[in-house]
C-alpha cells in the first residue's frame, strides 16, 4: 500500500526531466529524500505517469498525526500546476461487431461488455477495447478485443491503424503502460 | 472580490471555430471571446456522449467513477454523492443559476436538473424545446418532415421561438434582474453569481433559423477529406450514427447499415446545415456576451462543447467513438482579472468584437448580421474591424473537461479541490482533472519552457 509509507508530511518530488516516469510521491521527508537521490521517489510512493510533471518541490503540512485513507485524502492537494502527459476518453460497445449489436453507439451500461479505453499523448492516440464487466464496472486486462493506434504525427487525421506495425512496437507498449 | 461566474455549455460542439483555425467557420462572438481569453487547442472530453461527458465534467470525475456510460442512472443514488461544480460555488457563497442545458436532463440529473443540490433556484428550460423532435422541416416536396437537416423559418416554428433564443433572452433578462438586483432573490448584496448557460445547437436535429444558410452556400462547403472508412478499424471501434439514420431525410436514401456510406451530395448538406447550426448559436451567445460584459465585466467566462461530432470523418456522423473528431471540445477561459487589465490596458472595449484574422478576410460579417436581426434576437454586438494588437493566448497542451472544474474553482479563489483517491466513491468533493488556473492566469511561459509542444497538432 503506497499510503503506508506516510506519516506527518506529504513530499512531492519534482518530475524527472525526459523521464517523468514518476510524478509525485507520497512519504516521510527522510524517505522521500532518500528516495529522491537514488530514484527520484519512484519507490517512495505510487507511481502515476500520466500525471503531472512538476516543476518545483513542494511541501505540505499535514495537520495530524497518522489518519486513515479518506481523512488523509481531505488534506491532499493536488499538484495542479503542470501539464499532463496524457488525455483519457472510453466509450461502451456491447458487442464486437455493430452488425450484430445494433444499439453498439449507445448502450445499455446493463449490455456493456466491452469497453474502448483510449490514451492520448502528444504524438499518439491508442485505445484498447477491454473485455466489460458491467456489473462491477471494470475491464478486464487481460482479455483485449482489439486495439488501435495512430501517430498523430504522421497521421493527424487517423486514418491509418498502425497498432499491427512491427515499426510501432515499441512506441505501443509504451502508451499502453501508461493507459494500464 | 469574489469574481462572477459564467459558464457557457454547447450541445455537440466541436471545434468548428474561425478562433480554431477553420476557415469555413463564421463565429465573430466566439472568437472575440477567445480573443481576451485562453483557447486550450487540445482538450477532450472524457466520453463523446452527452450524459456522460456533462456528468463526468461537472463532477469533474471520470466515467469508470461516475459509473455512467448511458443516460440511464443518476450518479448521486448510483455511484456516490459526489458534490457537482455549481454545488460547490453554491456551497461556497455564490448564486447559482442554469438556463438550457446543462446537467443532462431525465434520470441523469434525477429530472430535476440535480435540485436541490446545484441551482439557488429553479433551473430554466425553454418551452419550445418540447418541439425538439416535432416534424417541423421544410422538405422539398412542400411538407414537413422529422429530418436532420431543417433549416425554419422561426416565426412559423411551434411557439414562434427557437429553444436556444428562449435561453438566451431569459439569460440576458436575468443577468439584467440581477444588476437591478430587484428580481432575483439573494443572499446578500455583493453575492456573487454563478450563471450556467446550455445551448442545444447544434445538436440534431440540425434546426435554425433558415438566413444563416446564406453564411454557407453549398458550393462553399466541402466534404470530409478523409470520407472513407479507414483500413484497419476494428469493428468495435465504429459508431454506426443511429441517430441519424431513422430521421426522414436520411431514411429515404436508404443507407446500409451499418457502414453506409451517405451519399457525397447530402453529406454537404448535413455540413452546411451543421456550419449554419453553429454560426446561430455564435451569434446568440453574441447576444449573452455582450449583456455580461456591460453588466459584470468582471466575469469568468468558461466556453466548452461536450464532446465533438463527426462530420463524415472515416464515414462517420454524430459522436459515440473515441476518434479526435468525436472526442475534441473547444475548451475557452477567460479569466476575469485579466480581462479587466487588459481591458485598462490596451483600451479594449469590453464588448465582444470582430477581429482581424486572415481567416475570416473572405466572410461577409454584416450579412451575419443581417440575418441575426432577422431571427428575432436583441441586437448583435456592434460591427467592427478594430483589431487588438493583443492575439489569443493559444495552450496546445493536452486537456481535458474534468480540468474545468477545478480551473474554475482556483479562479474565483474558492478553496482548491484535493485530487480523488483510486476509489473516491466515498469522496464528497476531490477533483481526478487538474487546474488550468496557471494557464488562464498568464503563467503559460513557465510551463511552456519545460515542455516541447509537438505542432503537427495543431489544426
């Protein structure tokens, strides 16, 4: 639990330049600085790299002691000013094939079964259509129907799926850790 | 010190607008708004249907949290109680008030556009709205018809009015009650307000008033240049536009379901009427616009669309897909300090002007606003060509709706929203976008010299 690791002070690492891998962190001060020389923070609290870079340490009081999750929740503030690395949209399908689901542009949350998870970076949009469960309303990952991907560099209209391109492989698996 | 809120929603809105570089668009109010203001290029919605996407940004919340992907459920019974934004201002002060659409309406907004929670008084929607789906459309053989394309004359619709000109008249009389400060109830003389403004075009049908067909002649309007369905698209990735398809228009040119195509001849027409749609709506918050600007000059004014709409883009119409096209909003703030700098400054009148840009050399604005006269509205803002030496602060980084909320917040210097933890469910108020107020507050270069903005994006 990444929340375990805190007790009276909330550290918010800046974002490592061309990395950004790790965007804020959640720590004591001494881990956070620890973790800060060695990795950033990466280690000292969880992890969200579509998030924001900073561009400053920051530093919060929190007022008590050690409180549950929701308590410490209502004194966080957010790191609000930066730029996101990436923009999330979805859109419910309740079949593969619109053919055989006619309602396919607007279902039933009752007929979900898959859901299109889409990520835009600057240069990428990917989406990932995910195996639904519309009754606890989440996807599974484990379990993609189909992909997509266009590079907006290239491709700004997004014309071409290039998901299948070998010359894209890595450039998908990068979006796709983000979007997961 | 508290500044006024204005928040102007339209329905279905992509960003068809001369200030977002199409050259087709005429939309002078608009973009003299986004002139004093700042125009985020790149901003999205979180799901290209309206239910969800207004749910999701005036909780500023993601669906997966809200839990609504349809129009079926109200949020507050079905997920969680989440405080919405015009709760939040009422919560901390304001009066808050809507006009037109706003929260979704029906189950969405637990059909009392989410009274008591959000709005000091009782949300206004305009009586000819009932008529929305009415067979009110001139076709060619005389009659009238259920259609997409529906260009009226206004005087002759049901209740002799447009639903978005009923808005916008109850608006301004609002706004004019409240610097009268006799009609409207309040909880204190300096209160301030939070004004919601929801615009129903142009949402299909695609109805307006028939002058502003002129703005487009149909030798003007192109067609998508990507018209085809792409190679390589899975199935599950198309929308098959079924809320076109059972119009009477569209049914009669028999259209395979589920790819179509529609014919080139009446794509441009669904374009036009589409262009047209839009321009009316420019032209009413024209109207808006400069009542705000007279009255309380020291306003934010946020402008968003919901989510964007395909234009025949890869063979697609309407929204209900994760494409660029049904996804992309315009996305514009005006921050109301600045705007009362600048306006010092620069001399810059405080009413929504015309300006200057290349695109708009070949458009005729006075016939604009001929045919605002025409519909029956207030005056438009006056015609002028005065130009600022002043351009739009353009933001191209990535944006998104469930930044509004908290951007709007940070502005009007109400205590700053935390960020929502992974299950926020039993979360009252928490934010999962992130405040623009550094952008809109001019800080833009600070952010800008970190970052490499990638241009290929731009439109």
């Amino acid at each position: 639990n990444p929340w375990d690791v805190m007790t009276n002070e909330v550290f918010i690492s800046p974002a490592e330049p061309n990395k950004g891998n790790n965007v804020w962190s959640v720590g004591s001060e001494r881990m956070a600085e620890a973790s800060d020389t060695k990795h950033k923070g990466h280690t000292a609290g969880r992890s969200m790299p579509w998030g924001v870079e900073t561009n400053k340490v920051k530093h919060q009081q929190i007022h008590s002691k050690r409180t549950d999750l929701l308590e410490f929740e209502e004194y966080f503030k957010p790191v609000s000013y930066g730029e996101k690395k990436a923009a999330f949209s979805q859109y419910p399908r309740p079949g593969p094939t619109p053919s055989r689901n006619p309602d396919s542009d607007q279902p039933h949350t009752r007929d979900v079964t898959i859901m299109g998870y889409s990520i835009r970076t600057h240069r990428f949009r990917y989406t990932a259509w995910l195996k639904f469960d519309n009754q606890t309303y989440k996807p599974d990952w484990d379990h993609i129907v189909a992909e997509e991907l266009y590079d907006h560099k290239t491709d700004p209209q997004e014309d071409h799926n290039v998901v299948g391109k070998r010359f894209y492989t890595r450039h998908k698996r990068e979006v796709y850790s983000m979007l997961v | 010190d508290q500044p006024n809120v204005l928040l102007i929603i339209v329905d279905d809105l992509r960003p068809v607008l001369g200030c977002y570089g199409d050259s087709l668009a005429i939309t002078p109010n608009i973009d003299a708004l986004a002139h004093d203001a700042t125009v985020f290029t790149r901003a999205y919605a979180q799901q290209a249907l309206c239910g969800p996407s207004r749910t999701s940004f005036l909780t500023s919340r993601r669906p997966d949290t809200t839990r609504l992907y349809d129009v079926h459920s109200y949020w507050r019974k079905h997920a969680g109680n989440f405080t919405s934004l015009p709760q939040y201002f009422k919560e901390n002060g304001y009066h808050t008030a809507s006009a037109g659409k706003i929260f979704h309406p029906g189950i969405v907004s637990n059909h009392s556009d989410d009274q008591p929670y959000s709005w000091s008084e009782t949300p206004y929607h305009p009586p000819t709205q009932a008529h929305k789906q009415d067979p009110v459309c001139l076709g060619p053989d005389g009659s009238l018809h259920t259609n997409i394309y529906c260009p009226v004359q206004v005087e002759e619709q049901p209740g002799g009015s447009l639903p978005d000109i009923e808005t916008t008249r109850y608006s301004v009389s609002w706004l004019k009650k409240w610097a009268g400060g006799t009609a409207v109830r309040r909880e204190a003389p300096a209160q301030p307000f939070f004004l919601a403004v929801g615009y129903h075009k142009p949402h299909i049908p695609l109805k307006f008033p028939k002058q502003f067909l002129d703005l487009y002649p149909i030798s003007s309007v192109s067609l998508a240049p990507n018209r085809w369905l792409p190679k390589g698209l899975p199935p599950v990735a198309w929308n098959p536009w079924n809320d076109l398809r059972w119009r009477e228009d569209i049914a009669a040119l028999n259209v395979s379901f589920p790819y179509g195509p529609l014919p080139d001849f009446y794509a441009r027409y669904i374009r036009q009427g589409y262009y047209a749609a839009t321009s009316y709506t420019d032209s009413l918050i024209g109207e808006l616009l400069t009542t705000v600007d007279h009255l309380f000059p020291d306003t934010i004014i946020a402008f968003i669309g919901d989510h964007g709409w395909a234009l025949g883009e890869h063979q697609e119409w309407s929204k209900f897909s994760n494409f660029e096209v049904s996804t992309q909003v315009p996305f514009i703030i005006r921050n109301w300090r600045r705007t009362h700098n600048d306006t010092a400054a620069h001399g810059i009148s405080q009413h929504p002007q015309s300006f200057n840009q290349p695109e708009y050399s070949g458009n005729d604005h006075s016939t604009y606003e001929h045919f605002s006269s025409r519909t029956g509205c207030e005056s438009l803002p006056p015609k002028s060509a005065k130009s600022s030496a002043r351009k739009a602060v353009e933001y191209n980084g990535l944006v998104e709706l469930v930044d509004l909320f908290p951007t709007l917040v940070d502005l009007a210097g109400l205590p700053t929203l935390p960020q929502c933890p992974r299950d926020s469910s039993q979360v009252r108020v928490c934010t999962e976008g992130m405040s623009l107020s550094h952008v809109v507050q001019g800080n833009l270069q600070t952010v800008n010299s970190n970052t490499k903005h990638n241009n290929h994006r731009n439109t």
